[in-house]
C-alpha cells in the first residue's frame, strides 16, 4: 500500500504479461520527490470489496503497490512490524 500513490494499482511488467492486460500507451506523472516522469499504463479488471472494478495498473519495476485509487472508500488496519499483516474492509455508509 501507498498513500502517496493516487493511482490503483502498480504492477511489474512479467504480472502485467501474465494477467494480459491491454496497453493504455505511456502516461505522466509527478513523483513524491516533484519530478514529472512517463510509465507504461495498462487497463485491467478486478475483483474489489466484491465487485468488478475496472482499474489502471501502471507499471513498475519493483513489488505491486496499492494505490488510494482503490483503497479510497475502504478502511485499513494494518500491523507496524516486520511481516505485520493488513486488513481492507469496505466502508459502508449508515
């Protein structure tokens, strides 16, 4: 998880060509350090809080990342520690 990352999700290229997602082209972004830069985009579909949600999974070169695309509207709790684990649960409205 990233909450700096406003995007859905980010995947390595070897996932992207394993799930066989459709290529966007490139896009441009602002990094956390102000510098702008262009990455491969791809457009996929998942299953999230029960529900298909369309989402664009940039790709990266490192470990998938959540981004606060997907993670807005749900609560996360997760364990400060090494190997700590995490929760996502929906918030439902009253």
């Amino acid at each position: 998880m990233d909450t700096g990352f406003t995007g859905d999700l980010s995947l390595p290229l070897n996932a992207i060509r394993r799930l066989g997602l459709s290529s966007l082209g490139r896009r441009f972004f602002t990094l956390a350090n102000g510098e702008r830069t262009s990455m491969n985009a791809y457009s996929g579909t998942l299953l999230w809080h029960e529900r298909a949600q369309e989402v664009v999974v940039i790709q990266s070169g490192s470990a998938p990342l959540l981004g606060m695309g997907l993670l807005w509207g749900s609560r996360v709790t997760f364990d400060a520690m090494d190997g700590g684990g995490a929760l996502i649960e929906e918030i439902t409205s009253a």
